[in-house]
C-alpha cells in the first residue's frame, strides 16, 4: 500500500469488527494472537459484554465482545498533561494515536494475524477509522475540504455546519457480483477543551475554552454486505484477502479523498 498522502491525517481510532454467526466471547487467545502478549491490563465481563485493554499495536488497544459481534479499537490512551507547561495543540494535540499510515502497520499486522485465524463463522467483516488534518483555522480548514470533495463545491468563506456522508458501493474483486459499502463522511471539525496556565508565582489562572485543534474529519465505515443482503457466512479462506481489500479502500480515501464510483 501506498504510505503517502496530499494532506496529513493524524488518527483519531481504528477499528476491525466481525460479525459471527453465533455469539462468542473474546478470550486471553485473542488478546496474545492480536497483540503477542500474554495478558491484558484490564479485563472486563458484565451484560453480555466482554472487554480486554491494554497498551498494544502503538495505542491503547481493545477487544471488545457483544451479542452478534467483536471489535477490535485501537486509540490513544488518555493523558495527564503538566499543567505547568503548555498544553500542545494541532497536530500534536495528545488525542492522536498518530499519521494514519503509520498507525495503520502494526493495526494492520496484528489484526490480519487474528483474522487468519479465526476458527468461526462470519457474516461480516467491517473496517471504520476517524481521523483528522490539522489546519490552522476555519478557512483552511474548508480549503482543505474542498480539494477532498468530488461531489460538493465548498464555499470556504461562506459556508459552515457542512456534513457530508455518501456510500459510493464498489464491486469486490474477492467476492464475485457482490459490492462493498464505501461509507465515508465528512465534516470541518473543531476539538476544543478548557485550558488552565500557570501564572509565574505557580499558582493556576482561570481556565479558558479553547481550540485544542480544528480540521476536516474523515470517517470512514467500509464493509461487506449486511446480513439482510447476504445471509450466508462469508467464505473462510478470503477472510483475510476481504479485509486486505478495505484496508486498501481506506488508503485510497486517505490518499486522495472522496472517490466516486463510475
């Protein structure tokens, strides 16, 4: 795959998430196969959800079971900042999990690992993201949009409270006369928090609301067919080849944007 982009986009989180044929537990095998170590930080069980946590993959990761599914989040572990010193914003706001590309290689390899060996049936198999480009205000923020977007003209000076989500289906060339969903959505967006100084004598000022960091936002929720459209479990030996080809659906977003289909 390609790691290069016309604009940076620092993650937000990443997900993997199957859908079996009949409910299953995540267990202590998932969490080494996906991340090679033998057990995780948290381990959580109530309400027919079952949830496994830890640093792993470059982030927080977390295998989560529920009635009909798993998923698999990678995301950045919350911080505690020095208030001392000042609070980094944009790009380096401490949200990120990272560049989209290269957070996406150690995701990539441990949950294709796991997906290989999946020993269930599958109806479905989905790959989501949302992830940010920094930018240093409002009208570039709606630049930047502009030049991602095929299907809508953006009026930078004009414009606000602009979302824009399209499902541009597009043949699979694993799965023979089926179309995988290509949901993408987009949107300026602003992550503000309330910022506290320190004055020179130590002792904290009023904090402010402020712009933590602002940019178009990318989500993306690419997948096979729901099991209303195809009932049938997927073929096990292309699990993997499925998941490789919404990975590379991904990239080509990241790449390039909005990607019409003919």
């Amino acid at each position: 795959m390609d790691d290069s982009s016309a604009v940076e986009w620092r993650v937000l989180n990443l997900r993997l998430s199957v859908f079996p044929t009949q409910t299953r537990d995540v267990s202590l095998d998932d969490w080494k196969l996906l991340t090679g170590s033998d057990s995780p930080e948290t381990q959580i069980q109530q309400f027919g959800m079952k949830q496994l946590s830890g640093s792993a993959l470059g982030g927080l990761s977390i295998v989560a079971s529920l009635p009909g599914r798993i998923d698999i989040v990678l995301m950045q572990r919350p911080q505690i900042t020095d208030m001392s010193s000042e609070f980094p914003r944009g790009a380096d706001a401490p949200i990120f999990v990272g560049d989209f590309f290269k957070v996406l290689a150690p995701f990539r390899e441990g949950t294709s690992r796991w997906l290989e060996n999946v020993g269930f049936d599958v109806l479905r198999v989905a790959f989501g993201a949302t992830m940010l480009s920094p930018c240093k205000d409002r009208a570039e923020s709606y630049t930047r949009l502009g030049s991602l977007l095929k299907s809508v003209k953006v009026v930078p000076q004009s414009m606000r409270d602009l979302t824009f989500v399209v499902n541009w289906q597009t043949p699979s060339r694993v799965l023979s006369g089926t179309s995988l969903n290509r949901i993408t959505k987009w949107a300026p967006l602003e992550i503000r928090g309330r910022l506290e100084a320190r004055t020179a004598s130590g002792s904290p000022s009023p904090a402010i609301d402020a712009i933590v960091v602002e940019g178009p936002q990318l989500e993306l929720d690419l997948s096979t067919p729901a099991p209303e459209q195809n009932p049938a479990p997927l073929p096990q030996a292309p699990l993997l080849p499925i998941y490789e080809e919404l990975l590379e659906l991904a990239t080509e977003n990241a790449r390039a944007g909005e990607i019409p289909c003919p």
